[in-house]
C-alpha cells in the first residue's frame, strides 16, 4: 500500500525518523505520529514521546470530528455491524496489540541497552494506546467487546474489490492471529536478560508486526470505514518503519 504522506529520513547516525502530521482539515487523510530510534539521549526520548503524544491528540480530533457529523456519510454507513470487518479487526486487533504491550514491558525490566528500551518503549505506549481507541469504536457502535463468531472470522470476507485476498486464504474462522507468540516463546523471553532477551525480543516483534500489518491491510481491503481504516493506515505505516529498525537492531546482535 502507498505511503500517503509519510516522510522517512535515514540519517547518517542511523537514526529512522517517520513524521505524522495531521492534516489541517482533520479529514480522512493518514494521521502520522513520530517515531525516532537510534543512538539517543533523554532529549531525544522526549522528543519521540511528545511527537507520539501529538499522535494520540491528532486522532483523537479525528474520532471527535467525524462523530459529531463532519463527515457527510449517514451514520448507518459510519456504524458497522457486530459480524463486520470493522468490528473484527477492532477487537482482534487489541488482542494482538495487549501482547506487543506484554512483550515490551517484559524486556524493559530485562535489558539495559537504550535502543532496544526506547524502541520497546514506544511500541508499549503506542499499541496501548491504539487498543484504547478500537475499545472506544466498538463502544461508541454499540456492539460487545466480545466477539460472537470465532477470531479472525472478518479476514475471510470478501475484498470490497471481489478479488481474491491472497494474504487471507489460508486463513480459517478461530485460527491463531498472524505473528502471535506462542506461550513458550514469551516463557522463554521471561527467563532471558541481556542480549539475549534482546535478540528473542526483536525477532518476536519484527514477526508480530508482520502479523499486524497483514492483519491491518486485510481490513484496509475490506472497509472504508474513515475511523478504522486511518487508524488501520496508520499502523501499516509506522510498523513497517519499525520492523526495518528492528532488523538493524537485530543484525547488530547476530
């Protein structure tokens, strides 16, 4: 899917900077947040919290402006049903999202390198906040938190385009989410510190990511509902910035 509006620079120190600005208007454009990894400072970390800060404001803005009727669509086309894509994908997303919370948490206390902390950091504060908003959609549609068909039932309906959705095929109502860990795997990272609680950290989230984009662009060809698909651009976006950074991360442990 195209970058609408995303600005990357890879600097010479090996830093990735990605800008989110919102647009002026508030209207269905990308909301980008920031996200700056690399060597850095307590300066530099707060500058990263205050630009994803700036994010979480700006889409919030969004969730407040297209509810109270800036966007011309009736309100049946904005409330979606409780078997709809939308809804899936906003309450499998925040199972998704409460594991990359867990994982983060998990290697701050079992790591002292800043880079692998800032990046986890981030990814906690970021996910948490991502699963806050998709809690607050299905609250505000007035549908349950819970589903009432198995997870990932929504990634086998049809593309709004009718084509066959390639990434989804082999994917059955009630199978595992893409990327999830195992629980032996988050047993192991438990009992690791050090480099190597980093190197089974960064491939977790590098293959987690992977999943949540997969799982963020199946709902892209299936809504354009401009609530969960900004929210849905958003993340396919800023996780496969971060996927880039973490495998540099990684090599450099190798």
């Amino acid at each position: 899917m195209a970058d609408r509006g995303s600005d990357a620079v890879d600097r010479p120190d090996g830093d990735v900077v990605v800008d989110h600005v919102p647009d002026d208007d508030i209207r269905e454009e990308e909301l980008q947040g920031l996200v700056a990894h690399g060597e850095e400072s307590r300066a530099r970390g707060r500058r990263i919290r205050i630009g994803l800060a700036a994010g979480i404001v700006a889409v919030a803005l969004v969730v407040a402006g297209l509810l109270v009727g800036r966007v011309t669509a009736p309100v049946s086309a904005l409330t979606p049903s409780t078997n709809s894509a939308e809804a899936g994908f906003s309450r499998d997303m925040q199972v998704h999202h409460e594991q990359a919370v867990q994982m983060s948490l998990m290697i701050i206390d079992r790591t002292d390198d800043p880079e692998v902390k800032l990046i986890a950091q981030d990814i906690a504060q970021a996910q948490a906040q991502q699963a806050g908003q998709m809690y607050a959609f299905l609250t505000s549609w007035g549908l349950d938190q819970a589903p009432s068909q198995p997870r990932m039932t929504w990634m086998t309906l049809p593309t709004l385009d009718g084509e066959a959705d390639h990434s989804a095929m082999d994917m059955t109502p009630g199978a595992t989410m893409p990327g999830l860990a195992s629980q032996a795997d988050l047993d192991e990272l438990q009992g690791l510190t050090g480099v190597e609680a980093e190197r089974k950290y960064l491939t977790l989230m590098i293959a987690h990511h992977r999943g949540g984009v997969e799982m963020a662009q199946a709902l892209l060809d299936r809504s354009r509902n401009p609530l969960v698909a900004d929210l849905a651009t958003g993340m396919v976006m800023v996780q496969d910035k971060e996927i880039l950074y973490m495998q540099q991360l990684l090599d450099a442990r190798s």
